[in-house]
C-alpha cells in the first residue's frame, strides 16, 4: 500500500512538472513568435511605403526606415531561434510545432 501511494504522488510531481514545463515553454515561444510576426508586418508595411515614396523627396527616409524595420526583423529572427535551441524549450518547441525561421521559409517556397 505505501508502495501504491508514493507511486500515485510520483505520478501527479511528475505530471504536474511536466504541465510546467510545456506551459513555460509554450508563452515564451509564442511571445517571440508573435514579436516576430509583428515586425515582420511592420518591415512589410515600410516596403511598400518605400515603394511608394521611392521616386520622391522622402525616399532616404523612407529607406532608412526600411532598413532600420530590416534590421529589427533580423535581430527578431535571431532571437527566436536562439530560444528554440535553448536546451529546455527544445522538445516542446517540436512537439508543440514551433520552427525556426529558416524551416519556415523553407516550407513556404515548397508549398507556393
């Protein structure tokens, strides 16, 4: 019986551990993943502002925003998949689907 009851309280730590673990891992992917994203709309937006204004007097702004929106973008991208490495957040990262950035290029310009 003893034996039952350490095996039944082993069962809910490691559970309940596990729970933890997911869940960390689980806000702190999809936060950089949704500051990703973000930028990346942003850096899509100046694109086309910088499309726009190309030809006229603001364009070294324009482009200077560009590069600056570029610049945030990477960094961005350097961050998540530095996280996705991080030992901890490694496994959940694939179970739970979360790709680098390059994996995710990847799959892109396989399905267009």
């Amino acid at each position: 019986m003893p034996t039952l009851i350490a095996s039944f309280i082993a069962g809910i730590c490691v559970a309940g551990f596990v729970t933890i673990w997911l869940t960390t891992a689980y806000k702190e992917l999809s936060a950089k993943r949704n500051s990703l994203d973000a930028l990346a709309e942003q850096l899509r937006l100046h694109e086309g502002l910088y499309a726009q204004t190309r030809a006229g007097p603001d364009a070294c702004l324009s482009a200077g925003m560009l590069e600056t929106s570029r610049m945030l973008c990477r960094e961005a991208a350097k961050s998540y998949n530095r996280i996705l490495q991080k030992p901890m957040n490694r496994i959940p990262a694939l179970l739970m689907g979360f790709r680098t950035e390059e994996e995710k290029e990847q799959t892109n310009k396989e399905i267009q």
